[in-house]
C-alpha cells in the first residue's frame, strides 16, 4: 500500500516575524550544475519556520534571442549549459521544424537525431548516478566531507568509477559522431539535420556498444541494492506524493524524443493523456516568486496550491505503460512493484529509474546501429512556414519545452522556454521542506544534515543554469552609494514590475 507523505506545515513556506529568526544557508549548493543555495529559519528551540531552494543566478535566453533568425535557435540556445546542450539543441530543432512546416522528418534524419538524444541522455545519466550522487549513497549522508566526494569514490570504488567515466565518454561519442563535437556541436537544420553516419562512424560504435550495455546493467543493479538495502528509510527521505508528467507513444511506451503528453495521479489514474504537447499552454501555468530567478510551473486543472507535478526519470518509468528494450522492461517492472496501488514517490528512487533509462538507452542505441537508415542520403524535408513552433523533448532531467513565434522578417519576437527543472521547482521545495521538517525540527543542526537537504535536491539531478526566469517579472533593487559608502537613493522593482523608493 502507498505510504501517504507527512503533511509539511505550511509555516515553513512563509515564515512570520523572520527578521526575529536565525538563518543558517547552504551556499552554494555542491555536486549539481549551476549556482543555487538553500535558505533555513530556525527560532532559538532550532523549530524550522521556513526552508527555500533559491535560484540565484539569471539566464535570459527567452530574452535575448529575441530579433534572431530563427534558423540559429539550436546553435544559440543550447549554449544554456555545458550539461545538456543536445537537449536544447534537439527541442528548439523540433521547434524549427515546425517553423518551418515539417511534421515529419525522413527516417534518417530523425533517427540520427534519435541517436544523438539517447548519447545524450546516457552521458548525463552516468555523469549524475557516477560522479555527483554516489558518494552520499555509497558513504552515507553524513560521511566526512573530505571522502563523499569523487575523489573518495576513486580510492575505495575504482572500477565503478571507471565504468562511469567510460559509460559518460561512450554517450559523448555519439554525441560528437553526430554532431561534430562533445559540447555544442551542430546537427538540427529547419527539417532535418546536416549530415548522417558513414559507415566507419557507425562500425565504431558498434564495437564499443556490448560493455556499456553490460555497464549500464551494473550500474542498474547497483542503483537497485542502494535503494533496497535501507528501502523503508529511503522510501520516506524527502517524499512527497505528487502528479507525474512525461511523454509516451501512443501505444503508451515510454518514449524520449517524440510523444504525447501524459499526467499521471498519485493513484495511477490519468488525469491528462495522449495530449499534443504543442497544446501545452492550456494545462501548464506559471508563476513568479520574489526569493528566486527560476519560474513556478503548475496543472492548471489543480490550480497553483495543489498543483506541483514532477517530471524525469522517475516520472517517465512511472508513467509509461511499459518500455520497448527487454532488458529495461523487465528492470521496469520489478521497480512499479515497490508501490502496486500507486506511483512510486520516493524521491531516491529517482536515481533507481536514473539508471533504467540509462540502460534503455544503452539498449536503443545498440538498436539503431543496426538500422540502414543512419547512413541514408535524403536528410532534410520542406514545408510552408509557420508564425509558431514549439517543441517538446525528453531531456535527462525531464520535459523540456521551447515555445517560438516569429514575424514576416522570420526574426524571433517571442520565446518561451520551460526547462526540466523548473518543471520539478516546486517539487525540490517541498523535498527540501519534508527534509526539513523530518531532520531539523529541535535538534542541534550538524554537517551531515544539512548534506541531507543537498542529497534531496541532488535526486532531481537539478540543471540550475538552464533555469530560466520571465522577463519583466524579476524584482530588481538598485542602490546609489555615495563616496563614503552611504545610500543617496534606492528603488525597487517587485514582482508585478512596479517601482517604489
């Protein structure tokens, strides 16, 4: 039977009185991308009042690329982040394509794309299970600092951390292979893509694939003995129960490049399902919060106080209705038996389902190597363009949508972007809150629990720099100081863009 998740007092949102309370900040966050930092308010008793996740560093792409040419989005944009710019790269392809009135891209085009994604996904996977988040669930939360590291892992586990590094370098030769570099290649045109495998790009790849499928099933049996050997404490750390989000086929498979939307309850049920993701806007809002740069997303249907939603790994293997790789499917189905009356909400089990992608992945490339088409010929398709295009792809930390809109010049004039983690914003924060208010609450704060708030937030495997914040709506203090370090003159921008003194 599901566990229902403690009720978290809704003092720890909006504290009274803080400027009467202690604050203790972890700053900066270690072991994710990007710059954020966690806020906690203690009264003297150490009883949490409130614990936020902050955002603290500003990405304006929305901004900024507005008055491009819209045939440059998949360059631009996936300079977001050095972590997963082949999702960028793939979702404002997408996006173009429909720019450009293509809804259906020749086989070769796509399924090289295809590849290029699963590369992607299956480097980012083993660069967070490997690098960033094994050493607390190897070592423990509250081991020393000076081993839950990566260099700790290296001395006392050497050859799984030779397996990451192989499995990550592996996923980024198919990602130079089909984009020309590890980092910021090229590959999407409006319609296709630039070019396709030869044959000796693709024989070597296929003599590398047979270890990391078998790595990646290792790495799959470890996530899974982690989480098992202390299952009930790992079941309730950080848990919360909320509504899943990601795409399938329309046979219901789990699918991470091209599918409809799909929202599961915490039942199981479906509360949204098969549904255009170019439709996005009329089940997703957003909302801005003065005390961070990332954006609020919700269900509409649930409105902005019931409705948090989660999106990655372990929304997609707990939503789908099976997975198209044996080995996956059968890894698939022994992890929905943890919860057989509902999803599985534990926020570890992120990394158990981490590593079932990876292995899907793993499986799925070895798949396309085999496919002729890699090395086919016709690689681009025309159509009559549009004023709009969105799209939508499953990125390694969960759904990630680019919204463009155009003029007759085919110059950007608007662009909207939701990124994986800002889709899981308000989910970090209640995991950060449960942590809180389950460790915290009257005792003497140490090291190791404030580790523990950083192993919540490190299980969604947070992209902090591609969090993007609306335009506008970022409240803004300006200070002039005189010589001797006096304010002259002060002004501020709130939320709702009005300016006081």
């Amino acid at each position: 039977m599901t566990e229902p998740a403690k009720p978290v007092s809704t003092q720890l949102e909006n504290a009274s009185e803080p400027e009467k309370l202690r604050r203790i900040a972890i700053e900066p966050l270690t072991r994710v991308e990007g710059h954020g930092k966690v806020t906690l308010l203690l009264d003297e008793e150490n009883r949490i009042h409130q614990a936020r996740l902050h955002i603290v560093e500003f990405r304006g792409f929305e901004k900024f690329i507005q008055g491009r040419p819209y045939w440059e989005l998949p360059v631009l944009v996936q300079r977001l982040c050095g972590i997963c710019p082949v999702s960028h790269h793939l979702a404002a392809g997408k996006a173009i394509d429909q720019l450009a009135g293509v809804d259906q891209l020749p086989p070769t085009a796509e399924k090289v794309r295809r590849l290029m994604h699963y590369g992607q996904v299956l480097q980012s996977h083993a660069l967070h299970f490997f690098h960033l988040s094994s050493p607390d669930l190897l070592f423990g939360f509250d081991s020393e600092p000076a081993r839950r590291n990566l260099v700790g892992l290296v001395e006392d586990y050497p050859e799984l951390a030779r397996q990451g590094v192989l499995l990550r370098k592996f996923g980024q030769e198919v990602i130079r292979i089909t984009s020309g570099k590890r980092i910021h290649g090229t590959c999407a045109i409006p319609g296709g893509v630039n070019k396709a495998l030869d044959s000796s790009e693709r024989d070597y790849l296929q003599q590398e694939i047979a270890p990391i499928v078998d790595w990646g099933r290792q790495a799959l049996d470890l996530a899974r003995r982690l989480f098992q050997e202390a299952r009930e404490q790992n079941r309730r750390f950080a848990r919360i129960d909320t509504p899943m989000m990601g795409m399938v086929r329309e046979d219901g498979a789990l699918e991470l490049y091209h599918g409809a939307l799909r929202v599961t309850d915490c039942d199981g049920s479906r509360i949204l399902d098969q549904v255009d993701y170019r439709e996005y806007g009329q089940y997703i809002r957003e909302q801005v919060k003065p005390w961070s740069y990332m954006k609020f997303p919700y269900l509409q249907r649930l409105g902005p106080e019931r409705g948090a939603y989660r999106v990655g790994p372990l929304a997609r293997v707990n939503g789908c209705d099976f997975i198209d790789t044996p080995l996956a499917e059968q890894a698939r189905i022994e992890f929905r038996a943890l919860e057989p009356d509902g999803l599985v909400q534990s926020t570890l089990a992120y990394h158990w389902a981490r590593m079932i992608e990876l292995l899907h992945c793993a499986e799925k490339i070895s798949q396309l190597l085999q496919d002729p088409d890699l090395t086919g010929r016709e690689l681009k398709a025309e159509g009559r363009m549009r004023d709009r295009g969105i799209g939508v792809i499953e990125a390694p930390r969960g759904t990630l949508i680019h919204d463009y809109e155009i003029g007759e010049d085919s110059l950007i004039r608007r662009a909207n972007l939701i990124v994986s983690t800002t889709h899981n914003n308000r989910a970090m924060n209640e995991s950060v809150r449960q942590v809180a208010a389950d460790l915290f609450d009257g005792r003497e704060v140490s090291e190791g629990m404030l580790n523990s708030i950083e192993v919540a937030i490190r299980a969604y495997d947070p992209c902090l720099s591609c969090a993007t914040h609306a335009m506008g709506k970022m409240p803004l203090v300006i200070e002039l100081q005189a010589a001797d370090g006096s304010t002259v003159d002060r002004l501020v921008k709130d939320t709702r863009g009005e300016l006081s003194r």
